[in-house]
C-alpha cells in the first residue's frame, strides 16, 4: 500500500479533510499504470473469442474454405487489436508525463478503461454484420472515437490541475493535445457517412484517412521551439 505523503498537521482540521489532504492526492502513479496495463491486456485476449472454429464435416476439402470464410472476424479482429495496441501506447506515453493523481483522474481513468474493456463487443457487431450493417458500423466508430477523446481529456484534466511533469511545457502539451483529437474526429465524420451514405461501407474506407489526418496534424507546430522548463521530471 502507498504510504501517505507525510504533511504538517493543520490546526482545526476535520476527519474529512485530513482523509481528503493525505488520500485524495498522491505523486505515485505506477499503480494506476499498472492496473490500466491488465485491463488492456485482457480486452486484447477477448478479442480472438470471436474468432469461431468452422465446423465441417470433412476437414481435407471443406477446412480451407471454411477458415478463408471467416475473414470478416480476422478483419475485425486485425482492426481493433490495433485500435487497443494504439491506446495503449498513447496512454503508456501520457502517464510517463502524468507523475501525479487525484481522484478526478482515477475516475477518469476508470471511464477510459470501462470503454477500452468493451472494445470486444462492437467488434464482434462489426465482424458479423458489417459491411451492411449501419448500426455496428455507428457504433464502432463511435467506440474508436470515444477512446480518443476520452484520451485527451486525461490530458487536459492532468494538465488543468498541473499533474504533468515540469518538462511539458505549453507548446508540447497543445501538440500533444491537437494531434490526439484528428483520429476521433475521422471517425465522428463517419458516423454520418455510415447513416446517410447509399453504401455504409464507404464509412469504413474512410477510417484509412485517421493515419493520413494524424500524420498531417502532427507536421503542424512540430518543429516550433519549445519554451525551455525547469529540470525536468519525466518517469523513466
């Protein structure tokens, strides 16, 4: 268990606000990295349960095809294994940055991690019903986009109540926050795609454009000078 920061005592001070001064705050945060990590770890092993063996009745001509068949499911599967990897790199980098907690940012973080846990549940909608499917593309892409934005609050809430290591400056942490929210807002854009287009399937082509957008996004400030800060304290 994480001992207590030890502080002066304050005079006239009240349960409440002792348990809020030595609890409610903390500068370790491997805890939280670490339970993050598990949950990403097993959203990613739930992901291959969609992934049925085919029954045939003779394996030596009918196996093959059967397997070939299920292609939507290794799709499906292919995508959101990099749509978690992705998140767990980004958030993997953005606690390296965030070298303290409250509350508010563990509850936060339990928000990101109840939608990174549900990852499995639209992707088997996606692998059985897409590419017809509007509903299970809405709401993939609503899934996808909920776990970015969800990824720059973090951000800005560490930076808002200044749990970021000194070496963040201004210019970085609005770097890091601009590039975070082009990859939600591809996959907003689709959601009205996915509705209203003739072919829902046309939403799906336009997911390819989030790495292009990203990349683009990043290029813009990313050879601007930083402001110079204190001797930095990032986690190794």
């Amino acid at each position: 268990m994480d001992e207590p920061s030890p502080t002066v005592a304050h005079s006239g001070e009240t349960v409440e606000q002792k348990q809020q001064r030595l609890f409610a705050h903390g500068r370790d945060t491997d805890r939280i990295a670490f339970f993050s990590d598990a949950v990403f770890a097993i959203a990613l092993t739930l992901l291959v349960l969609d992934i049925k063996i085919p029954d045939v009745r003779h394996p030596a001509t009918q196996l093959l095809p059967a397997i070939l068949d299920l292609w939507p499911q290794f799709l499906a599967y292919a995508l959101s294994f990099a749509i978690i990897a992705l998140n767990w790199v980004f958030h993997h980098r953005k606690f390296r940055a965030i070298i303290a907690y409250d509350t508010g940012l563990i509850w936060l973080n339990f928000l990101f991690l109840f939608f990174v846990a549900i990852v499995p549940f639209p992707t088997s909608l996606l692998s059985e019903y897409a590419p017809t499917g509007r509903v299970a593309i809405v709401l993939y892409a609503s899934e996808v986009a909920i776990l970015s934005l969800l990824q720059s609050l973090l951000w800005w809430y560490a930076h808002h109540r200044r749990l970021l290591a000194k070496d963040i400056d201004r210019k970085l942490y609005r770097y890091v926050q601009r590039t975070g929210l082009a990859s939600p807002l591809v996959f907003v854009v689709s959601i009205p795609v996915a509705l209203f287009a003739p072919d829902p399937v046309w939403a799906m082509w336009f997911w390819i454009l989030s790495w292009p957008v990203s990349a683009f996004v990043g290029s813009i400030g990313a050879k601007a000078a930083v402001d110079e800060p204190p001797a930095g304290d990032l986690k190794d």
